[in-house]
C-alpha cells in the first residue's frame, strides 16, 4: 500500500479471498507479519481486507482482540 504522497505505508501477504461488487477481498490470518517504515507487527488476530474497485479508501475488518497494536 501507498500513503499519500506517495509514501510507503502497510505491507503484508494476505490471501485473496475473491471478489464482488463492493471489490477485491483479502484475508489476513493471526501470526502474519505486517510492516511500514518504521513499525512492524505479527497479526493478533484474524483480519479482512476489502479494496473497492473505484475508490481511493481501503476497509479493513478485524476479529475481536483486546491486544491488537493498531
């Protein structure tokens, strides 16, 4: 991912989980490994991911976990 201006932001392999209207899906499972400059953590928990086809926004879903870092 991107972040304005065009920094680098969150990176991460996720598994992709298929597509809809609303866009692209992706999964994200506990114990995956997600870094920006600066900053990187193992996934508490499970977490999915939606990229719409036409917007400049991602949406992200995360399972319930007290100790999440983010």
């Amino acid at each position: 991912m991107r972040k304005w201006p065009d920094s680098p932001h969150w990176e991460f392999d996720a598994v992709w989980l298929g597509a809809d209207a609303a866009g692209q899906w992706v999964g994200i499972p506990t114990g995956t490994w997600l870094e920006r400059p600066g900053a990187g953590f193992h996934a508490t928990a499970d977490h999915v991911s939606l990229f719409p086809h036409e917007a400049w926004w991602a949406a992200v879903f995360y399972d319930d976990d007290p100790n999440r870092p983010v």
